[in-house]
C-alpha cells in the first residue's frame, strides 16, 4: 500500500498523495449520498477511514494518533450504518427532522468537552497535531456530524457547517490550496443537504411511536 503515500498530481504548489485525493472523493461521495438519504452513505465514509489507515500503515513512520482517529471514524461509520439499515428494514426509509433542544445541548456539550480532552492529548504527543487546537475541533465536529446524521437530525449539516468554517480558513492559511478548495466543495454540498433534508421535514412527519428516532420514515 505504499503507492497511497506517493504523490497522485501538484496542484497549486501543492503535493497531493493518492490517500488524500481518494479519501477526498470518497468524503464527497459519502456527503453526496447523504444528501439523498442513501444507506451507502456509510459503507463509503467507512472506505475512506480504511483507505487512510492502509496509507498510515505504508508511510515510513506510522503516526499512532492518525491511525486511532480514523480507527474511531470507521467505528462511527460502522455504527450510523447499521442504524440507517434498521430504518429501511422497518418502513422503507430515513426520516430526518430537527432534533430537540436537550438533544442539541448535549450535542453541543459534547463538541466542546470532546475537543478540550482531544486537544489535551495532542499537547501531550506533540508529533501527533501540528495545530492541537483546530484539528482536535475538527475531528470532534466530524464525530458529531456523523452521530447526528445517524440520528437523522437536520443539525448534521450545521455540524458541518461549523467543522468547514475552521477547516477552509485554516486549509488555505497553512498553504495546502487543493484541500481548502476540497472543502469548500464540501461547503457547497452541505448546503444543498441542509435546503434537502429541512425541506422533507416539512412534508415528512416521523411517527411518534416508540421507535428509534432519526432511524424509521
């Protein structure tokens, strides 16, 4: 797997390995498929943290946190997969509405207290993040948008939202162009996902039976 650590293409000075380029498209089609409520969506972000890994594994000195962070993106992946199939199985469908104050507080809470701790850790393994702060911000948002996503919640896109106003600015200010403009692609898609899955909760009502919400249209 050594190729996925060699350089696919330069592009605005910058040099793109196979990994990232794939993991890119992969995160774009997982996003894309999100946006139609498709259950391939999660067998496809599951493919990108793999194909991560396997580029990690093959680099000349394996970083521990990178490896561990994508290990828990595909736990997540697997996760949110296995919910999205019960939906189908039990009516068909994915029904998505808003989620409730308490559930956005503790959605909320867990973003901050989740990137605080993350952070820590990356300050005491300074290999591990050149900018502890941001990336754990980062990957904590990616976490929520995932769990919300599961769930069915229209706050996954706003997750988003907020993991791309930090990761574009940062992208471009660290001069990795290619992958600022990357999510600024993602940018775009989130907005049409949040117009999509805000407009189907208006023509969609989940039922109020005792069902797992986010899972069942």
């Amino acid at each position: 797997m050594n190729w996925l650590s060699s350089t696919a293409f330069t592009a605005f000075g910058q040099h793109v390995v196979w990994a990232d380029m794939l993991g890119n498209l992969l995160g774009l089609a997982g996003l894309a498929l999100g946006w139609r409520r498709n259950v391939w969506s999660w067998p496809v972000q599951l493919l990108s943290g793999a194909v991560l890994i396997a580029a990690y594994l093959g680099g000349a000195s394996p970083n521990p946190g990178l490896i561990g962070k994508q290990v828990i993106v595909i736990a997540a992946a697997a996760w949110g997969w296995t919910r999205w199939q019960q939906g189908h199985r039990a009516n068909g469908g994915i029904a998505v509405r808003f989620a409730s104050w308490r559930e956005r507080a503790l959605l909320a809470g867990a973003l901050g207290l989740g990137t605080v701790a993350l952070a820590g850790v990356y300050f005491a393994n300074p290999s591990w993040s050149w900018s502890p702060w941001a990336d754990a911000y980062i990957f904590v948002g990616t976490l929520a948008a995932m769990y919300a996503q599961a769930r069915g919640w229209v706050e996954f896109w706003f997750a988003w939202i907020a993991v791309d106003v930090v990761g574009v600015p940062l992208a471009f200010h660290s001069g990795y162009a290619f992958s600022g403009l990357t999510y600024s692609i993602y940018f775009v898609l989130v907005l049409l996902g949040l117009r999509a899955w805000w407009l189907s909760t208006r023509t969609t009502r989940p039922s109020t039976a005792n069902v797992p919400q986010g899972v069942t249209a």
